[in-house]
C-alpha cells in the first residue's frame, strides 16, 4: 500500500512539474518558421547576435530598409531614417526588407503619382541590397497604418509593387494591425496572400492615460474578433521591447528606447509617481534628449512572460498550417531573455 502511494505521489509530482514548465503544448503539424525584425538605422550584427539568431534557429530576419514620408515643403513623398549596411553577408538566414509608408503620404499623395512612387520605392529597396554581399530575396513587406481613408491608395500601391517584383518571383507582403482585423469590412483587406499581424501597440500611445500602449491583455481581448472571417493568411510579430514614453504639458513628446523602470529608479533627477510613471525634477538629458523639470515619463515594457502570454492569447485564433512566428525587435536584451528555450516555448503555443 505504501509503495502504490510512492508511485502515486511521484507520479503526480511529475505531472505537476510538466504542466508548470510547459505553457503551451505541441499537438499539431503545422510548419512554424522563425523571425525577427531589425529596426535600427545600421544593420550591423555582433558576433553575439550572428550566434543568437543561429541558435534560436532565426530563418527569417525583416530588416527596416527606410521610410516613407510627406515632406510638405516640396509637396512629395520622400525617403527617410535609410538603414546603413555594415554586416553585409548573413549565412542561412533570409532577409525580408521592410518599408514604413507614413499615413501622412498616402492622405497627400495624389493618385496620378501612386505608379511613380512604387518604383521610387521599389529601386531603392533594391539599391539597398546591391550593399549585401549575395543577398537575394523572396519576400518585400510593406508596413503602413492605413485607415478607412487610405485604402484605395495603399492597396493600389501594393498593387503597382507586386507587378514590379513578379518578374523576380518576389512576394509582397504587409503588416496588419488588430483594429485592420476587427474592421476589417471598414478598413479593408490588402491585395496580398499572406499579412504579418502585429500583436502589439494596441492602445493610444499618446494618450497620457494609457498604462502600457505595447501590450495590454484585457485590451488585446476586445480586438479577438473575426479572424475565422478573416481571408488572408497571417503571421504573428510578438512584442519583445521597452520604451518610455515622454511627455511635456500633458502632450506626447517623443518615445525613448530602452529606457526602463528600474533605470528611472536609479537616475536622481526624476522622481516615481505611480507604479510606472516618473516626474523630472530638474533638467537633464536623457539619451540625447532634453528633459525638463515637470516633465513626465511612462516606461512601458515587454518581457519573455509578456510575449509568452501574447502567443497564448493570439495562437488558437490563428488557423493557418503554415505560420512564421516572430519578435519584434533585435537587440542586446533579446538575445539576454530569448534563448532557444525560451523561444521554443513561445513557438510550441503555435503548434
């Protein structure tokens, strides 16, 4: 009787430890690859980063190559923030380069120039390339936050670069905001086979109200609707970031990155308010920005148990076989808290 109970009691004490270990559980056969996004404005990769995305099994690295934005001065879109090449040969991992198209652009852009702007865009992506070494690339993403508005146009221009990159076999894709799902019969459906659903950002960053705009669970709730109805593919981005968001006289001044609770806490010239607000109580720069007194900080951040808890809450509504799983963005912290682990784990709630 004692043995049995032996053998109950070790048996349920595994168990126990299974279940607290493993969040999420892999029962399924779909075909999960891996990414990251780069959004700095010198792709330059450390050692320390080449092994991370090797170990972590990273296939696919979408790198910011520039924006596009309004420039009201000489009435045209423009380029901005080009991404310099430093690390110019990356082995076994694809890279996808990614474009940023302000709202702004697509509000003042006039119709008759939508052709001209998508091959503008199109070879320049295409000059920042030519600065890799043996670089080729299957896939171009266009990330923009388009509105009810904005639609004809964006679509229209995702349209003119498909028809510029069919010769080269190359596939457009875009990024897609929650509320784009939701509303998705107000906002529209972009031409596209495949869109890259960003499950962050889901709240008003400029409002000084807002506890945490990267990532807020009972926010991210209200917006787990209609993606059974939903007609293209989607991928995941997950948040693995930190800001503080800066703001002066009640108004959103600027986002700092990186800047975090604890580096608020240990700096003397600001002063904690609440759980994650922080006042200046003399001036000083901050990252080469100039605080003044009165000022106000809010850190927002994200770590592994939020991305874990983020692909928990978005995998079961995604209900395509094949998905690319990834994190937002590549920095020193990242490769600290994502190792192989640790990005399994948040992989396997995908399966």
């Amino acid at each position: 009787m004692i043995k049995k109970l032996f053998f109950l009691l070790f048996f349920l004490t595994v168990a126990f430890i299974s279940l607290s270990t493993v969040s999420c559980s892999n029962n399924s056969n779909k075909e999960i690859t891996r990414g990251v996004y780069f959004w700095k404005t010198n792709f330059s990769l450390s050692t320390s980063e080449l092994n991370w995305l090797k170990e972590t099994e990273i296939k696919k690295l979408y790198v910011r190559f520039f924006d596009v934005d309004w420039n009201p001065n000489i009435n045209s879109a423009v380029p901005v923030g080009e991404v310099s090449i430093s690390t110019k040969k990356i082995v076994g991992v694809e890279i996808i380069p990614v474009v940023f198209i302000t709202n702004r652009t697509l509000l003042n852009l006039p119709d008759t120039l939508i052709a001209e702007l998508s091959n503008n865009i199109y070879k320049k992506i295409f000059a920042k390339l030519s600065l890799f070494e043996n670089q080729p690339i299957k896939e171009i993403q266009l990330d923009c936050d388009w509105t009810e508005t904005t639609r004809e146009r964006y679509f229209e221009l995702i349209n003119q670069i498909k028809k510029l990159s069919s010769e080269k076999n190359i596939e457009i894709t875009a990024t897609i905001r929650l509320h784009q799902v939701k509303f998705f019969s107000k906002t529209g459906v972009p031409p596209i086979k495949r869109g890259m659903l960003m499950f962050y950002n889901m709240s008003d960053v400029s409002d000084i109200r807002t506890k945490n705009s990267i990532y807020d669970k009972d926010i991210a709730k209200r917006y787990l609707v209609n993606f059974d109805k939903y007609p293209i593919a989607l991928d995941v981005v997950l948040p693995a970031f930190s800001w503080s968001c800066w703001f002066r006289n009640g108004k959103l001044k600027n986002l700092i990155n990186d800047v975090k609770t604890k580096d608020l806490e240990a700096n003397l010239n600001f002063v904690k308010e609440d759980k994650n607000i922080f006042r200046a109580t003399k001036e000083s720069y901050l990252k080469g920005n100039y605080i003044l007194t009165g000022d106000y900080l809010r850190t927002e951040e994200t770590d592994f148990n939020t991305t874990l808890e983020a692909a928990e809450l978005i995998a079961p509504h995604i209900k395509n076989k094949k998905i690319n799983v990834s994190i937002y963005h590549l920095n020193g912290e990242v490769i600290k808290n994502y190792d192989k682990d640790n990005f399994e784990a948040i992989v396997d709630c995908f399966n």
